[in-house]
C-alpha cells in the first residue's frame, strides 16, 4: 500500500489501531531473487514490493497509540544482532513498550547471498542472536564470547521499557524452529493448513515440551498462526478466502481449538481478494475483526 503515499499508509495503520486489533505485523525480506540457473522458485514474484520492516515500524509508531508494533518474521540471522538490538530498543522506547520481534531464519539463499551471510551458518547464528539480543537490552556492560559476534564489555543505552523481557517470538515449522521457540522464544508463529491441524497440535506440544525440558514454564509461551496460508501468486482459488467471512470465522475457531491462542489476519490477501485501495482494506479488516471478535472472544 505505499504506492498510496504517506497519508495513505497513516491512514490505515491509524484504522488498524482504531479497529482494535491486537497487533500489527510486518512481513519482512530485504531482496527477492529473480528466477536462475540452480536457484530455487519462491513463493513469491521477485519485484514484490516489500518496504524495509523495521522502518515501516517506527513510521507506524509515529502515527498509532495502542497497536502492538512486530514482525512476522524478521529474518534475523542476514542482519548483525548488535545493530537490530539498537533498533528494536529504539523502537520500543519511541513506541511506549509495544513492540514483539517475531524472527526466522527465511528460506532464501540468494538473500543471504546478496547481504554478505553464510546461508549454511543461518540456524546457528540465530540462536547467538537471540540470546545477544536479550543481554543487550537487559545488561550492562555486555560481554559475549560468540563464536560470530563476539562482544566485550560493550554498554547499549537506553534499553527498551521491556527490558530483557520484550517479546521474541519463533517463526518456522522445521524441527529445529520448533526446539528454538521452546527454548529461547516466547511464542511460535505458525502458517498452518486446515488440512494439516492435527500436525499443528503436535507441533504446539514439541514446543511446550522443549520448553520444560530447558527449565522454562510451557504455560508462559504464545502461540500465534495466520488463519490461512498467503495466497499463491498463480492460484485464483486461494485469493477468495478471504471473500467469505464465514470461511475465515471457521477456519479461525478450528485454529483455536487446536491450541492456538493468537490469530494473524494478512492484510495483503485481503487486499488481493479485492479490497483493492486504503478505504475497502480498512472497511473489510474492519468488518472481518468485529466479526472474529463476536463469535469467538477477545482471544482470536
């Protein structure tokens, strides 16, 4: 929606946090890779327009009052950690406390690539990150031994109103995401087909288990899962989901019960299932949020 221009994007981060929902999340890549010899297709076409997140962040804290401020994901390990811990603190600072970093490990080499990072070291560098992130905003002065970024007697101020308690939560499916949001994160963000729930409370019970197996309280992590998958780019079928409102009510209640406590509305689907301009997309979310709320509570 940036090619409505800077009211355009104030207007509706204002009606998402006037409408009431509980967060709004960004999607984040920072190049998208052209199809190539030896490359592997994405999800998406190469020239999405896709704005820098955490810039995107900080304009729409500029301009909500209420509105949680994340990512949904942020692909941490292609960015230094020591430079997103300035920025997340920064931001939450600047936004009064609302801010929830969603992170992954993305899925595209070609982007890793072309920022400087060894796809291959992705998994292990996002577990440094993570905890680097937290000694920074909770520490002082900060020392890490690394082995990637290692860090001596270092001071980072201010730290974020949330302190080492600001939310990180883990995107991803593969096993190893899974042990990830058990053992270092505060949640899990899922993309789940309906068809596949039954896998979904499985995958919810490993994260829960690996977070009592790291001494942590399983009860204390939140769980979060798009109410359905982003349409892709060659399927008419999936673009009309988000046309019948009681396919979404459904599909959010099955998500519910099966254990998820958190559901994402992508606005970008609603946006391709024709809401097509700031003032449908802000009357659509609208009429979507009010109905999720109704039939299901405060908690969808």
């Amino acid at each position: 929606m940036y090619r409505e221009g800077r009211e355009g994007v104030s207007r509706l981060a204002r009606a998402i946090d006037e409408i009431g929902f509980d967060q709004l999340d960004i999607f984040d890549h920072v190049v998208m890779g052209h199809p190539a010899e030896g490359r592997a297709v994405g999800p998406y076409p190469p020239k999405m327009p896709i704005i820098e997140a955490l810039m995107g962040l900080s304009f729409f804290a500029a301009v909500t009052e209420r509105v949680g401020l994340g990512t949904e994901v942020l692909v941490l390990p292609q960015r230094h950690p020591t430079v997103v811990a300035k920025q997340i603190a920064t931001l939450d600072t600047l936004s009064g406390g609302r801010v929830r970093l969603g992170v992954g490990v993305g899925w595209q080499e070609s982007e890793y690539d072309a920022l400087g990072v060894p796809f291959a070291e992705r998994g292990a560098r996002m577990n440094e990150c993570i905890r680097l992130l937290r000694a920074y905003w909770s520490q002082d002065p900060v020392t890490a031994e690394g082995p990637y970024y290692p860090v001596s007697e270092m001071a980072m101020e201010p730290k974020p109103p949330q302190g080492g308690a600001l939310p990180i939560w883990i995107g991803g499916h593969s096993s190893v995401a899974l042990r990830r949001a058990g053992q270092l994160g505060d949640g899990w963000m899922a993309v789940r087909s309906m068809a596949d729930l039954d896998g979904a409370k499985e995958d919810i019970a490993t994260v829960r288990r690996y977070a009592q197996e790291a001494g942590r309280d399983p009860a204390a992590l939140g769980f979060q899962c798009q109410v359905a998958p982003p349409p892709r780019a060659e399927s008419a079928e999936d673009r009309k989901f988000y046309t019948r409102p009681e396919l979404v009510v459904e599909a959010a209640a099955r998500l519910r019960d099966a254990g998820f406590d958190g559901i994402a509305v992508n606005a970008t689907s609603v946006f391709l299932a024709g809401a097509r301009g700031i003032e449908p997309l802000i009357e659509a979310l609208g009429k979507l949020h009010d109905r999720l709320r109704a039939e299901l509570g405060p908690a969808s």
